[in-house]
C-alpha cells in the first residue's frame, strides 16, 4: 500500500498543505505549520464497511414522543444566552481569553447545573482537584453535588463519562485533552479536532451535554477554531476587558436559540454576579452631558441594550492622522467618515479620531451607525447633544438613514432609563413614541443641519 503523504498543519487557522513553508498562505501567520500524521481511522480509508450505519424513517420520528426538556440552571444569563437552558445532547464550546473568567463561570455553572438535579462532573485538565475545590470554595459553592476529575487522556475521560453517564461534562480545557491515537502535541490542531470531534460524538450518541472551554489566540481564534466551531452545536464567547469587572457571554452560533444573544456577568470577589440591568450597569459612569459622548440604544440578541459611544476628534501632528476604534468595526468608522465629508462636507482630514464604547462593550450592529455619527459631529463642533437623548439608525453610503428592527424596545428601553428624547430613521413604519419626544431624520445632513447646526 502506497505511504500517506505528507501533511502540513497551520496551528492557528488549520489549513492543510502539502509542503512545509514558514507562512501559512491562508491566514499570513508566521512559523506555525507542523507535520502531522493523519488521524489513524480517518475517512476515505476504505470504500465499504462490515457494519451498516443506521437508518429511520422520517415518518417514525414524527411520532415519537417529545425531545426532554431543556435544563435550566437557574443563573438566568446563562440560561438566556443558550436559548432556554441546555438542550440535552448537545455540545457548546465556551471560548475566551485566558484569565477572563470561563472557569470561574463554569464551575459556577456546574454546581447550579448540579442542584438543579443534572449529574455533572467537570474534568479540570488544567487544574489539580484540589485547586478546583479550593476555587469552589472561594465561591461558596464547595458543597454543590458536582463530580469533579482532573485527567487529561481523551480516552480515560470517555471511559469515566461512558461508566457515569452523567446528564453535562464540562471539560476544561479543550486544549489539554490528548487523543493517545492521534500522533502531535496536546494543544495542536490535529489533538484539539480529534478531542472536539470525539466529545462531540459521544454527547450525541450518549445523549450528555458536553461544554469544551477553548482558549483563544491573541488574534481572536481558537486553535483550531474553525473546525472546533463547526462541529459542536453551540458556540459562546466569554469576552471584557481585563481592566473591567464586566463580562460578556455571547452566542455567536446556536443550533437551539438565537445568535447574538449576550449575557452580562459582573467579575467580583466572589465569583461571576448577573447583571439584570445591562444597560444601567453600561451608562452608569455617564456624567453630565459632554461633547463627544452619544447614548446608543442597541439590540443585543432579543434583549435592548443602551450604552455609550465616546468620540474624540483632534488636529493630528501625523502625516496620516490616527484612526483608533475601541469596541466597534475600524471599518464601518471609515465609512462614516467618509459618508460625512462626501455627503455632508464635513472633512475629518488632518484630525486624529478615538471611537470608544464606553464599559468594554462591543457593538457589532449597523444601528450603531447614526449614533456613532452623531458622536463625531458632536466631538468636532465641540458641542454636546441635548441632555437625555438616545440615537440610532443605519447610514447608507448615499448619506440617507435606514430604519431599524425593534425600533419600540429600543425607545421603551431608553424611556425605561429616564431618557426623553430619541433621533431616529424618518420613515418606515410609524411607532409610538410612548411619552418620547421622537426626531426622525431623513437623511445624514439633517443630523448636521437640525441638530448641530452646522
Ligand atoms: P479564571 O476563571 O481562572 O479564567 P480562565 O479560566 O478564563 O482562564 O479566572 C481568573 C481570573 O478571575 C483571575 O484573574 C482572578 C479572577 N477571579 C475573581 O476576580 N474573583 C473570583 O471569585 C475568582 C474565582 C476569580
Ligand atoms: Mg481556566
């Protein structure tokens, strides 16, 4: 039988070559392609098999009883952010910086898990038990009926959960788990797909939820994250900044609920608190009003949540002025600069630009756009927005204001919190302002015309 060949594997985004090179031509890193041997019973092997894989008909399901129910844990945050609790069978990967709180939100989770009636048993591959128990302790949770191991083989692990059959394994961390088939490095490519792909099998087959923590690279990425991300059912990330007490959960992939959904944790001494009221929590360092900062109300998942853009606009000693983004897209800022000086005749050239949201938030949404507008505008006129008023709205390049979804939670939201005033997108359907005083805009230039005066 002819020898395998060679195969060359980037650590960090998991492409496949055939050659060694010291780049890796899908991702441009540097020094990271490894030979590895493929994995020992990989497809395509062999055309036939002895046994048959097993079939039914669609028919036969429809009448069978009813999936069990979701789990809930009873931390609210996590339960909303997994779409209702934790659909059994299923496989979630939790990825993170390191150091930014996954374990201490895992074993919190875990022990509500536990006494909620779900047998749980978390596998520490990076910590002893005994250092676990004592986090436990920290956190008061040291009597919580949860089972803890501290084994790194792959297998020894499967064989433990086989023997339990316990209703949620956590496994901590995906990247210290060694498949004892698979030839290369714990923490490689090859290691980490095998481990995500066996876990992910057996929650399947055995019907036990499986949550693999991930650790990510400094450029965002899991290693191994594509293959990792696909496989499993659900995948969260457990964001903040190390400065912050504040933690994000959000879904960026949910089999079982919607994406984009966010749970908001706050990091205190004594493990993870939930944080009921985002929004509250994200204005709550906002003072008077001031030149530059613009209250965003936003959607995160099902949720509305408000917070505060932050612009600050100042004439550059540099030949090409700086363009620095904290929070959101460095791309989308571009644009709007350049929607603003096309359509409106406001140039941004020989001033450096700071857009930062305000608590380590990240706002991904096109909503943002008109509120991020507003902040530029008020930062370069050096004039504050009327006090107690949110903004949103979508920019298109030709200048003109899209509306957007939910545009009643938004303004609900902000009303909520003591605003009284919203600048939005003039047309689609009309909405109740509910108390409100509304300022639909038709296009970029009334915000520079009507609200600034420019
Ligand atoms: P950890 O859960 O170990 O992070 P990860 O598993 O993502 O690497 O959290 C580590 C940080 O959390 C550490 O810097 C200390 C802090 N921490 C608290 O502030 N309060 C606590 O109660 C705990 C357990 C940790
Ligand atoms: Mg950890």
């Amino acid at each position: 039988m002819a020898k395998s060949p060679a195969r060359f594997v980037c650590q960090s985004c998991g492409a496949v070559t055939s050659k060694w090179s010291g780049r890796c031509d899908a991702c441009g890193e540097w020094n990271c392609i490894v030979e590895e041997t493929p994995l020992a019973a990989g497809p395509g092997k062999t055309a036939l098999g002895a046994a048959r894989g097993r079939q039914v008909p669609l028919t036969d399901l429809a009448t069978r009883e009813t999936p069990p129910p979701r789990s809930r844990s009873g931390l609210d945050e996590l339960d909303r952010v997994l779409g209702g609790g934790l659909v059994p069978a299923s496989a979630i990967l939790v990825g993170g910086d390191p150091g930014i709180g996954k374990s201490t939100l895992l074993l919190q989770a875990a022990a509500h898990f536990a006494r909620a009636g779900l047998p749980v048993i978390y596998v520490s591959g990076e910590e002893a038990s005994a250092q676990v128990r004592m986090r436990a302790q920290r956190l008061g949770l040291d009597q919580a009926p949860v089972r803890l191991a501290s084994e790194t083989n792959l297998r020894d692990n499967l064989t433990t959960l086989e023997a339990e059959r316990p209703g949620l394994a956590i496994i901590d961390s995906i990247q210290t788990m060694w498949a004892d088939q698979v030839d290369s490095a714990p923490g490689s490519v090859s290691q980490v797909r095998a481990a995500a792909h066996e876990l992910t099998v057996f929650a399947k087959r055995r019907g036990v939820s499986v949550i693999m923590v991930g650790h990510v690279t400094k450029e965002g990425q899991i290693a191994g994250p594509r293959v990792v991300e696909h496989m499993v059912d659900t995948v969260l990330y457990f964001e903040g900044e190390r400065g912050h007490q504040f933690r994000i959960l959000r879904a960026v992939k949910n089999r079982f609920g919607p994406a984009d959904e966010i749970g908001v944790f706050e990091m205190t001494g004594a493990g993870l608190a939930q944080v009921t009221n985002p929004s509250a929590l994200f204005l709550s360092e906002r003072g008077q009003p001031a030149p530059g900062s613009v209250v965003f109300a936003g959607i995160e998942g099902t949720r509305p949540v408000l917070c505060e853009f932050q612009a600050l606009v100042a004439p550059s000693s540099l030949s090409q002025p700086r363009r620095t983004v904290v929070g959101w897209d460095g791309g989308r800022l571009s644009m709007i600069l350049a929607v603003l000086e096309a359509r409106c005749g406001i140039p941004f050239a020989g001033l450096d630009v700071f857009l930062n949201v305000a608590g380590g938030m990240k706002i991904t949404e096109p909503a943002a756009d008109l509120a991020v507008a507003a902040a530029l505008l008020s930062a370069r006129e050096d004039a504050a927005l009327p006090p107690e008023t949110v903004v949103f709205g979508e920019i298109s390049l030709s200048g003109a204001l899209r509306p957007v979804s939910q545009t009643e939670n938004r303004l609900k939201e902000a009303q909520k919190l003591g605003f009284t005033s919203a600048i939005l997108p003039a047309g689609g359907k009309t909405v109740a302002g509910g108390g409100m005083t509304l300022k639909p805009l038709d296009d970029l230039a009334a915000l520079v015309g009507d609200v600034f005066g420019a």
